[in-house]
C-alpha cells in the first residue's frame, strides 16, 4: 500500500476544491452531489499515518472538526437544495480548514524515540540528520537492509565531516599525515569535503575524537556500504542484510555518543 503523506491529500483536496487556497475565506455552498468527494477527502485523511500528523492543539482541533463536518454532511443535505456547511466559532470552511491542516505537516518527521544531537549547534543540520537516523531504524525495522546499511554509513560520514570542520586545519593535516604514515591512503587533494569516508575515520581515530572500537565499526560499516555497488558485492561474495543493518546502525549511535562525550580526550 502507498504511503500517504499530507502534502498528496492537500493538493488533492485544492485540485477538487480550488478555493481553500485561492480563497480560503469563501464559504461555498454544496448539494448532495459533494458527498461522494467529501468520503474521499475523508479517507484519504484517515490514510495518513499518525506520526505525520504533528499539528498545534489548535490545528488539530480544526483537522479534525472539518473532518468531522464531511462525515456528518449526509444528515445535512437531504435534498437538492444547495446549503453551506458550517462550524460554530470557526470562521472558516471545513474543506479550508483540512487543507491549511494539512498543509502546515510534514511528509517525513522523526521516530519520537530517535535521539537528539545537541552536540551540534546548527539545528537545522541537526535535524536534518535526526530524520536520517529515524528513517535507518524505520528500513532496519522493516527489514530493508540495505537501505539501513546505505544510510547508516551515509550519517556517519556526515557526522564525521562535521566535527572534523571544527578543528584547525593544522591539527586535521597533522591527522591525516600520522594516518598516512601508518598505512592509510593518501585522500584527495582539494581538503575534507572532498574526502571520503575512510579518511574521515582515519583522521577522527588519530585525533580521538571516537573510540577505538568505533573506529573499528566505523570501518566495518563503510565496507558494508560498499556493498551498494554490484562490482563490491561480487568481489566480497556479500550482500547486505540483517547483520551489516544491526551493525551499521548501531555504529551511528557510538559516533553520536562518542562525539557527544566531553571526555574524548581522555581516550588514549
């Protein structure tokens, strides 16, 4: 079954009602022949899964009053006579106040028990990777292993790059020229941003910024995320699946813990 998110129902709700956008204060009359299109908005309301519906008390009220409006216009227009439908101390329509309901949701919001970065001070990064993280553990729920595996070593690479940019650049080079004369490839020229996700780790373990045995996972997970590419799989005789997923995942969350602990300079 598709998955349903506010932004497809509001829009259908403006394509068969063109008003709630153009003139959300209109107070348009309808006959008996709008029920059919009322039960739809109604369902399609009723598909969206709950997490998505992460409204004020105010605008839930009015959702689900204008909802409830449709399910009852049945009893209301009997007959062909056009009527208006109307809510008490509500100024505006029932179809407007669904759709600017609607409209005020999110298509993606994360998983209230994903954790929350307050290591990193740009929020909107932050959340940006916090809805990464609920949508790894949604795929490892699902039991869609690669996407978990992908995403995983996608976040970790993210999160890596970013605390890495707060050092000097002195101390990253002196990380990487240690990482390299102990085995590690020389990265690409052109500075981090043009790295990838081996240097990342090579040059957090060198500056302790992550565990030991984070390092450890981390390398283990950005070989797993390999496995995106049918050559590596091939090579490797190793698909993704529920371990590279478990592992993976919760590598992302000792990257998060470790960037998060004050103390990781104590790591020897």
């Amino acid at each position: 079954m598709p998955r349903v998110v506010p932004s497809l129902v509001a829009r259908t709700v403006k394509q068969m009602y063109p008003f709630v956008a153009d003139q959300p204060d209109a107070e348009p009359n309808f006959n008996r022949t709008a029920l059919p299109s009322f039960a739809a908005v109604v369902r399609l309301v009723d598909a969206i899964p709950s997490d998505l519906m992460r409204l004020s008390p105010e605008q839930y009220i009015e959702l689900n009053a204008g909802v409830a409006c449709l399910r009852g216009a049945a009893d209301l227009l009997q007959g062909s006579q056009a009527l208006p439908l109307k809510l008490n101390n509500f100024r505006k329509h029932p179809l407007t106040l669904i759709y600017e309901s609607l409209v005020a949701c999110e298509d993606e919001v994360a998983m209230d028990e994903t954790p929350f970065l307050p290591f990193i001070e740009e929020r909107a990064f932050a959340e940006t990777l916090r809805l990464d993280l609920s949508t790894a553990h949604k795929a490892l729920g699902n039991g869609e292993w690669k996407a978990a595996t992908v995403l995983a070593g996608s976040i970790i690479e993210a999160l890596l790059l970013w605390h890495l940019e707060r050092h000097d650049d002195e101390h990253v080079t002196r990380a990487m020229n240690e990482a390299v004369a102990k085995g590690h490839q020389e990265p690409r020229r052109g500075g981090l941003a043009r790295w990838h996700l081996p240097d990342y780790i090579a040059a957090a373990a060198q500056l302790k910024c992550i565990r030991p045995g984070t390092v450890q996972e981390a390398k283990r997970t950005q070989e797993y995320r390999n496995l995106i590419h049918p050559g590596a799989v091939i090579r490797t005789q190793q698909e993704c699946g529920l371990g590279t997923a478990h592992i993976a995942v919760g590598t992302v969350d000792h990257v998060i813990r470790d960037l998060g602990d004050h103390t990781v300079h104590a790591w020897a």
